[in-house]
C-alpha cells in the first residue's frame, strides 16, 4: 500500500519558523514533523509519495530514496495551487493500487486511529474538539457514513473535526474541484463528490495535534511529554 504526503506548502502561518526551512522540516519536540508523521505510518504502507514544492531540496536531503524502510517517491508541485492540484499530480503513481493513504505534513497523529483507517477501504480520521468552527466538520449519516463536510461554519453541526488523514481509491480522480479560492483547488471540493457516490465510514482518532502557528509547537511539546501516546 502506498500512502502520500503534501508537503509543498511555505508554512507561512508559522513564520519565522520556515523562512530557512520547510514545515515538515520544523522540529517539535526534537524530531521534524515529517519523521513524526512517518513513525505512525502503518507497518503495511512500502512506499511514499511526498507532494514537495517549497525549499524542496531540503526535504529530498533529508528524506532520501528511503526513510525508515518505505520508499520516497517525490512528486513536485511547481505552483500552489491547492491541495486538489496536489493529489493529482500523484495519479500516475496511485492509479493502479487497490486504495492509498493521504496525509498532510502538518500535525502529529496518534499510530492506532491511522492504522484503523488503513484497514477500510476508504476512510477518514476525525478528531472530536470543543469548538470546532476553524476545521472542517463532518456530519454523518445514521448509518455512521459521512453525509457532508463543513468548512469552517459558523454554526457546526457536529464536533467531529477533520484531521487530513484519508483512505481513497482511484476513483477519487473521477472528481473534480470546480471552486477557486485564492487561486487555488482545494480536496475537499473532490472529496464531498466522491462521498456522494461512495460511502466513507469516520475513524476517531486516538491522538491529534494541529501545527499551524509556532505556540502551537510549545503546546504540541507540552503534550508529548505529559502524555502517554498510544501505539507509540
């Protein structure tokens, strides 16, 4: 099984911080946060795809044609031009496996809901938060299937938020993302077609943390070493 990476973005939330480096190349807690998100990749998972773009020389430095025994296959995303841009760029490389596994280099994740997720053939990980109105917000349906995502709303109607981890088959690819924000095409545009023709089931994840600012980095160290992590 494959999995895939965006990691092309400038991290512009979390200057100064990546003026001199790549977000996934910023250090929480003494590891960069791409090596944290590879530590909780499921055993099964052989090869990565990783979307680089910004100072991405750096990443190709680090990571190698191998990191932690999965191989790195790099993608390159020229332009930011969103997250469903992103995705395609990695056809060729998805369009012949059973399903595959998406993530963004942005957060730290617990290993046990990720593993979970791998385990259906199409998934997403969802974290439940007091307020959720800054993330995307899935509404299930009474069978536990997602019935849509909500973008940052005013009034959520759930507490269950989007942590960018999915489970996709090819069939992703038949969508399309027609909305342009900011000169960008974004996955959830492709993602709320998909789930209209196929059922995604929720994991809730075990252990989830945003990195967007740099106090998020402080709480994100406050966490790990006052906390236990599960399946670590």
């Amino acid at each position: 099984m494959k999995a895939v990476i965006f990691a092309a973005g400038e991290g512009k939330r979390l200057h100064p911080l990546t003026i001199e480096r790549p977000k996934p190349l910023v250090e929480v807690a003494g590891k960069p946060l791409i090596q944290h998100i590879w530590e909780v990749l499921p055993g099964g998972i052989d090869e990565v795809v990783v979307v680089v773009g910004y100072k991405r020389e750096m990443l190709r430095d680090f990571l190698g044609e191998e990191f932690l025994g999965k191989k790195v296959t790099y993608v390159e995303q020229d332009e930011p031009r969103g997250t469903a841009d992103a995705l395609k760029l990695c056809k060729s490389h998805l369009e012949n496996e059973e399903k595959f596994l998406l993530m963004y280099a942005d957060d730290l994740h617990g290993k046990d809901g990720i593993a979970r997720c791998a385990e259906l053939d199409m998934a997403l990980l969802v974290h439940y938060v007091d307020d959720p109105r800054s993330f995307g917000v899935v509404v299930l349906n009474a069978d536990g299937t997602i019935r849509c995502i909500d973008e940052k709303p005013e009034h959520p109607k759930s507490n269950l938020a989007v942590t960018g981890v999915y489970v996709l088959t090819p069939e992703i690819f038949n969508y399309e993302s027609t909305r342009v924000r900011n000169g960008e095409h974004y996955l959830t545009d492709m993602i709320e077609e998909y789930i209209r023709y196929n059922p995604m089931h929720v994991i809730e994840s075990d252990f989830w943390v945003p990195i967007a600012y740099p106090h998020d980095i402080d709480r994100a160290e406050e966490i790990l070493r006052g906390l236990p992590r599960a399946g670590k």
